[in-house]
C-alpha cells in the first residue's frame, strides 16, 4: 500500500486549497482530508474525508495507521481575533494538535509534518521594516504566542528527535474561494467580496495600516514547494519567514477603485487595529530565497484582478 497525506483542519481557508493541489499533485485517493466537522461540503465530497479533532492523539494516530499516512500537514488552529475572544481553547488547539503530531513524527508513526506559523509571532519590539529570519519575537496575541512556542518546538523535535518538520510564517493570506477565519488580515479579503456586493466597504483597520500579504496561490505554492525540497537544503527548522506583498487600505482600494471607480470606503477601527499594530510592515524573506528558491508569482494589481475576476463569476452565477 502507497504511503498517503492528511490534512488537519482541511476546511479551513488554507485548508481547502490545499487539499485541491494536493490532490492535484498525489492523486485524489492519495489525500485524506479531516476537519472536525462538515461544514464545507464541496470539500467533503471531492474525496476522502475524516472527522477529526485535532485535539484528539488517539482518533489522529488511528488514522494514519489505517490509512499509511506518511506526511501530516496540520492546518487546525484559532486564528488572531477568534483567538483573543477564547484565549483558553486558542492554547489548547494551537499546541496540543502541535504536540499530537510531532509525537506522531518522532515514534516515526508519519515521517514528515507541515505546521504553518505566522507573522503573528512577531510583536511590538520586532523591527517593523524587512523584519529578520531571526530577530525579536514577543508577540502580544494568544495566537501569536502559540506561534512562537510551536516554533521553538518544532525546532526542539528536528534536533532532539530528528523529526522532518517544515514551516511557514504566512502572512496574511487573499484567496477568492473560503472566506477567512477570524485573523486580523481578513479585511482583505472581504473588501473584494463587499466591492462586488454593496459597492462600500467599513474597514476594520485604518488606512496607513501596511502589512504583508500574499494571493492565496502563492501561499499554495510556497507550501507545496517546501515540501517537496530534499532535507539536507533546509537550514531553518523553526520557521521560515515568507513574503510576497505588502500594502495598507488605502492601497487595495485604490487598486480595486481603478477597475470599480463607484467603490467606496470608509474607516472604523475595532480591537484588531491593536493587533496589527504590533505586527511587522514588511517581511525579509533571505532564507526561503536562498534555501528553496521562493519566489511569488502575484502582486497588488494582478491579485485584485483576479479577485474581482473570480467574485464576480460567483456572484452573477
């Protein structure tokens, strides 16, 4: 029996597009995806699917051994502004999944694990402008906190335990198919959705807030791309900082203003304009280059295109 991947928390935003490449590249039967429930149907029925709690060791190590699951990519967690409202389930589903399938890794029940960090690990003290692989971490979400320990763990179980861990601090990630999951970069991708709906848009953030972002495509990429490097290439093993583009706002609605000119924005800054605050503009992503040859594909313009591309088909359909 060929060995197969699992995905954990495959519903989610970076979670269904996911499992499509997956699947794309592996073959369907190849690629089981798991969520703790079944609210994304389409996902559900396009092929094999589990329900799993990502909180529970047992139902995870029965499927991989019934299933020869070699390569876990865990995508469960409470993101930034869910976070901040459940601090308390925030921890227990960020680092006990992560423990659960390090475990796992290091009994060599699976060889290999993908667990994505985020530009949430980085806090007010970090340098703002092309934030350093290594730099200053204090990070002042929940969220981020358990970004930051992950990382240090993963690290801790490839030196102590030689497991095959890889990682990615996402930015904020724009995709056209799932809608976001509570994170404080979600503005960005409902101001394409609320454009071609009601032609305004209130954004949660002010409008010179800059951080870094990237088209779901190229996070797709990134993540199947790192994977698929040799072992021996990788120098980082907590994890890597990745970029693609940075902008405020007022940038995207520009963008989006040049193809909708009726679009319409105004400002009202909520709890998570804090949590922005304390993240990093722009991203130095050296090591990503250099180890396995990131590049990114999409900038501002050629993402909005095909955002209101893409939203527009939906909608009219």
């Amino acid at each position: 029996m060929s060995s197969k991947i699992l995905i954990i928390g495959a519903c989610g935003q970076i979670g269904t597009e996911l499992t499509t490449k997956l699947r794309e590249i592996h073959g369907v039967n190849n690629v089981i995806a798991s969520d703790i429930n079944t609210r994304n149907l389409d996902l559900v029925n396009s092929g094999p699917f589990e329900i799993i709690d990502a909180k529970n060791y047992n139902a995870i190590k029965d499927c991989c051994k019934s299933n020869t699951i070699k390569t876990v990519y865990l995508m469960a967690a409470l993101l930034s502004a869910t976070g901040e409202k459940y601090p308390m389930e925030a921890w227990d589903l960020n680092m006990n999944s992560l423990f659960h399938v390090l475990n796992l890794a290091k009994q060599k029940t699976i060889d290999k694990v993908f667990w994505p960090s985020s530009i949430a690990v980085f806090g007010p003290t970090t340098p703002r402008e092309s934030t350093p692989q290594h730099t200053i971490c204090e990070p002042t979400t929940v969220y981020g906190i358990t970004k930051q320990v992950g990382e240090r763990w993963c690290e801790y179980y490839h030196e102590k335990y030689d497991v095959d861990v890889r990682s990615i601090r996402y930015p904020g990630i724009i995709s056209h198919k799932a809608m976001p999951g509570g994170g404080t970069t979600d503005y960005a991708v409902e101001i394409y959705h609320d454009a071609i709906k009601k032609g305004n848009y209130e954004c949660f953030l002010s409008e010179n807030t800059s951080l870094p972002m990237m088209f779901m495509e190229d996070a797709i990429k990134a993540t199947t791309d790192l994977m698929q490097v040799p072992s021996e290439s990788l120098s980082i093993r907590s994890s890597y900082n990745l970029s693609a583009i940075s902008f405020t706002p007022k940038d995207i609605f520009e963008s989006i203003k040049k193809q909708l000119p009726e679009f319409s924005i105004s400002y009202k800054p909520d709890f998570r304009q804090a949590i922005a605050d304390s993240w990093p503009s722009s991203i130095d992503d050296t090591m990503a280059r250099k180890d396995w040859n990131w590049k990114e594909s999409f900038d501002l313009e050629t993402m909005t295109t095909e955002m209101l591309t893409q939203l527009k088909k939906k909608y009219n359909s």
